[in-house]
C-alpha cells in the first residue's frame, strides 16, 4: 500500500501500530514511521488549505493569482 491520502496514511499507521503490538517491528521503527506519515500530512494540510485560498480567489473574481512554484521541475536528484 502506497499513502495518497490521509484515510491511506491513517490506515498504513494502523498497520504499523498492529505490527508494535505482535512486535513484527520494534518502538524505534514505528516512531520513525509515525515522523514520516506526520511530515506527509503536513504535505496534505498545505494542499488543502492552498486549494481554499485559490477556490475564495476564483470565486471571487479576483485579479491577484497564486504563484505557481510546483511546477517547477526538479534541478537534480543526485
């Protein structure tokens, strides 16, 4: 399973939690676990509260825009 969302990132720390408990991984692994889905979820909170900011925006005819830094590609992964 791949978390998109936050009902997948939700349902992967389940799974984490029900690893703990029959101990198939240790504190230290699901500590990190729970660090990386919390970063994701702050990820999902920009987006949406983005998407509000561009919907009031719309809706309001106004002429101010949103820069577009996302579609920026990457300059180098290495």
């Amino acid at each position: 399973m791949t978390p998109v969302n936050t009902k997948s990132l939700f349902a992967h720390l389940c799974i984490q939690m029900e690893k703990l408990d029959k101990g198939e991984i240790d504190a230290s692994t699901a500590s990190a676990q729970a660090k990386l889905v919390a970063q994701c979820n702050n990820l999902l909170n920009y987006e949406l509260k983005r998407a509000v900011i561009i919907n009031a925006i719309e809706s309001n005819n106004a002429k101010e825009h949103i820069r577009e830094i996302e579609s920026k590609k990457f300059d180098s992964l290495a």
